[in-house]
C-alpha cells in the first residue's frame, strides 16, 4: 500500500475504486459490448493520438496500426501500472505517463487525434481538461470521444443532478453521472462531427450512466 507520502503526491488517489474499475471494466468489455465500442471509436486513427485516463489500458488493443505512438495519460497509480503492464501487449507504440487532463505533458499542436474515452465524467475540471485537448492537437485535429452523460428524459436527469450532489462521486471515484458531454465540446470551441447516441446495458432497467454518446469532433 502507498505510504501517506506517496498517496498525497498522486494527482489522483482512489485505490479501492480503482481496483473495483478494473475488474468492472474488464467485464463489460468482455460480456457487456464495450470492446466493440472502443474499436468502433479508435477505426480509421493515424498519426501521434494523446488518451485522457487511459484507465487500465482497455483501449491499447484497438489502435490501428496507422497510429505511430499513443501517449496515454493516466493519474491513478494503480490503474497506471496495468496500463503500463497493457502497453506491453500492444500492437502500437504506447508511452503511459502520470498526469492530469487539466495539465498535459504534451506539446502544443504535437498530437494528430486526442482520444477521451469514459474519462470526462471525472475530470476536476472539464473546460480546462478540454482546453489543454485542443492545446496539444494540431490544427484541424480530431478528437474521438465515448462518454457517458446527461440523459434525454426529465426525470432521469433529475435523478442524476441529485444523484451528482450527492453519493455518485464519493463512491465512484470522482464520476459524475450526468455531465452534458456535447454541450461541453461546443463551449471549448471543438466542431462536433458525426456522433451517436448508446444506453449501455442496451437491456434492462437504466442506471444514472447508462446514457453514452460516441462520435467525433475537430479543433478549429
């Protein structure tokens, strides 16, 4: 375990979600559709792609092998370790760094394509986290996204604003079940692109996050 010291220097510190993540997110991925998802999302890339909370490394595997070099940003400790052990096994080049979406340790106009993949529901600050996407992203750069937020009907948004303001973030790492993802690319001047609508499960009895969104869009 982390000592106090090192703990409080993780820009990110949730270990015991982190490692329920982990297990979760390998699960739907392998019985809940997402792997389909992360490869839909990641088609078509080439060039150097920069990924915001690259998480446990779920997305390596999908990468064309078009993309040069992935630098994929991750400030949880452990998660960073399996992404790193998941960097190992990928086809494409991958170089896993500590940081935050809000301060990336990459150069202006470096990247091709920004990807950001379930990460803008825990962000600390999406405005700013979006701002430094368009900061490293070249001119006319694409930004491939799959996020879950805000629902379409009034009662469940009602639930997730209350469930927002209350236990979601505590017991969830940060997340917010209810962010308005589409609105939020608009207001830090990224063009949207072709994007659609899923409810993850597609069956059953909808959760605060079961509303996602996957498209594109490009920094002007």
């Amino acid at each position: 375990m982390p000592s106090p010291t090192r703990a409080a220097q993780d820009a990110v510190y949730h270990p015991y979600f982190a490692r329920f993540y982990a297990r979760l997110s390998v699960a739907a991925d392998e019985h809940g559709g997402v792997a389909e998802l992360r490869k839909e999302l990641l088609t078509g890339l080439s060039g150097r792609v920069v990924e915001i909370g690259a998480g446990n490394g779920l997305n390596f595997a999908h990468y064309p092998p078009a993309v040069s070099e992935v630098v994929a940003i991750e400030p949880e400790r452990h998660l960073r370790q399996l992404a790193a052990e998941a960097a190992l096994r990928a086809a494409v080049r991958v170089d896993v760094l500590p940081g935050t979406a809000e301060e990336l340790p990459v150069g202006s106009g470096s990247c091709d394509a920004a990807v950001a993949s379930l990460v803008l529901c825990s962000v600390a600050d999406v405005p700013r986290s979006l701002g430094e996407l368009r900061r490293v992203l070249r001119p006319g750069g694409e930004l491939r996204f799959y996020e879950h937020g805000q629902a379409g009907g009034r009662v469940m948004r009602a639930v997730q604003r209350a469930a927002d303001r209350t236990v979601w973030p505590l017991l969830l790492g940060g997340c917010h079940s209810g962010r308005d993802v589409l609105g939020e690319l608009t207001a830090a001047g990224f063009t949207l692109g072709p994007y659609r609508r899923v409810r993850m499960p597609e069956k059953g009895p909808p959760t605060p996050a079961s509303y996602h969104v996957l498209g594109t869009a490009l920094r002007g």
